[in-house]
C-alpha cells in the first residue's frame, strides 16, 4: 500500500497516477478524497483531527506527505508542526517510509540566486522556520534510525490543473482575461519553476528507489534560465496576445495586506522575486537521467488546462 496525504492538490493527483507505475494499492487521503484510478482506495481525513492520521497511514509500506494548509502563518504554526509530528509518529509505529514534498523558504537568502541540497538552511521568513521546523523534525528521526525517509523539494509550481499558483493567478489568468499580467518584484531577474507533472513523475520515482532514501532531493527543473519577462512572453505567446504588465512594488503589496490577507502572507516572501532564483536539480537529473520538460512545452500544455478549464 502507498498512500498519499493530501491527495486531491496539484501533486497528489498526478503522483496517484503515476504510483500505478509500481503498485495497484494507492490510497488516497483528503477531506473529500476523489479517485484518480479505478482501483484507489479512498479515506476521508480531517487533519483536526490528528487521532485519524494513525489510521490513514496503517498498513502502508510508503507515505507521501503532499498536503497544502491555508497560507498562513499562523495557520503554518499551529497546524504543521503537530500534523507532521503525527506523521512521523504514525509512520515510526507501522515501519511506513515518509516521503514529504517540501518547498524552498528554509534556505538562506543567500543561497536564493543558486540553490543545491546543500544550500545552507537559516531562513530569513517566519513561514520558512517553520518549513526547517519540519526539516529537522524528520531529518532528527532518520539520523537516530528511527525513520526511513527523504525529502523531494520543489521550487515555484506551474503547469495543468494548478489553478493556485502564482504564475497563473498573476499572469496566465490576467493575459486570458485581456488584462495585464502582475510582476512582483523584478521582471529581469531569472525566475526558474518546476513543472507539476515532472515533480510528480519524480516523486513516484524517489519513493519507489531502494538507494534514494535519507536525503534531500531537489525534483527536475528547467535548466532554462528565464527571467519573470521570458515566462510572461511565453504565457503571451500561447495566447497570441501582447505581453502587458503592471509592476506590484513591495510596499503596494504590504498596502494591499491591510486589505487583502494573502497579500501580506507574500510580502514577506518578496526577497525571492528580488533577486535571481535559480534552483538545481543536478543531482536527480544524474542519477535517473531524468530531464525537465522544457518551459515553452509545459506553458503550452498549461495554458489548454486553463483555457478548456
């Protein structure tokens, strides 16, 4: 059995399609799970509820942490670090492997223009100590030998059937409505972002690889060093419509957060969009000779998402 906590998101569902790939056991965990292949087994999860994660995991040999909370700080606080201790603690008792998809916010600023496995982890944002937080939690328990487990990370998403991502609220969503894409930050610095089909695919991979375990994986990204503007072009392109943008300064964003909640959760995030962004994922693409798939591929196959959507 393998399981996936949070089945229902812009990972979980491809990864469930792509698990058939080594086994016909998937369960699938959400507040309304939904089945992704005929043979799925589905098992409600309120994640208030920590009493249930005990059952959801039992009598699975791989777990794969993929879920989503409210973006949030406070939220962040007060419902990881709990969820995923419940997850380790779950994991540890049926012998269960843990396989958590993770994001960046835990490295340094500086590592932000280049970042490896091996960036140094001291996050300058209050939502990233809670992202290392959960780093240690699960790294702690695998160098004491109680728990096999990795961490695949991912930089910004994009691609089909990811309604929530940045680059389709900001941009994908305003050129189709013929208005104009929204860049925060600095449009010229380089931006690099994982394409969700090739993390799931890679992901599938990891959990499923005898020797990939007890380390930190960064999952296939474009080696295309594009800019904000070079991703804005692409989206434009597709749509065969010009590339119009309006510039979101980081004090409109912290104005806006006086107003708009979600917009003072991103301001703090802002040193990201400042600076070159370029995450490496070299160390998977030379073990699996697994490549990204190119931006202008994946903008095109996430634009016919969006626009049959």
């Amino acid at each position: 059995m393998q399981t996936i906590l949070g089945s229902g998101g812009a990972i979980g569902i491809p990864l469930a399609k792509e698990l058939t790939k080594y086994t016909k056991d998937i369960r699938l965990v959400s507040r309304n799970p939904k089945k992704v292949n005929e043979s799925d087994e589905l098992f409600p999860l309120d994640v208030n509820n920590l009493n249930q994660i005990e059952k959801a995991i039992e009598g699975s040999e791989v777990v794969y942490v993929t879920i989503g909370f409210e973006y949030n700080i406070k939220a962040w606080r007060s419902t990881w670090p709990p969820f995923m201790q419940a997850v380790i603690d779950a994991c540890k008792k049926h012998q269960a492997k843990l396989v958590f998809l993770d994001n960046v916010y835990m490295y340094s600023k500086e590592a932000i223009p280049y970042m490896t496995e091996e960036a140094p982890l001291q996050p300058p944002s209050k939502k990233g100590e809670v992202r290392l937080q959960l780093h240690h939690m699960i790294m702690n328990e695998v160098e004491k030998n109680n728990l096999t487990a990795l961490i695949a990370r991912s930089a910004d998403f994009y691609g089909p059937d990811n309604k929530n991502s940045v680059l389709t609220i900001t941009v994908a969503d305003n050129l189709l409505k013929g208005k104009k894409a929204q860049v925060m930050g600095n449009s010229n610095k380089i931006h690099t972002y994982t394409y969700t089909p090739d993390a799931a695919v890679a992901t599938a991979l990891l959990g499923n690889t005898s020797d990939a375990w007890n380390q930190v994986w960064h999952l296939p990204t474009t080696k295309e060093k594009l800019t904000g503007m070079d991703w804005i072009h692409l989206i434009a392109e597709e749509l065969k419509v010009k590339a119009k943008i309006q510039t979101v300064p980081a004090w409109m964003i912290r104005l806006l957060g006086l107003f708009i909640p979600i917009m003072n959760e991103l301001y703090e995030m802002q040193y990201q969009n400042q600076m070159d962004y370029i995450f490496d994922s070299s160390k998977f693409e030379k073990r699996f000779g697994i490549a990204a798939t190119s931006p202008k591929e994946g903008v095109h196959l996430m634009m016919e998402s969006l626009k049959n959507s």
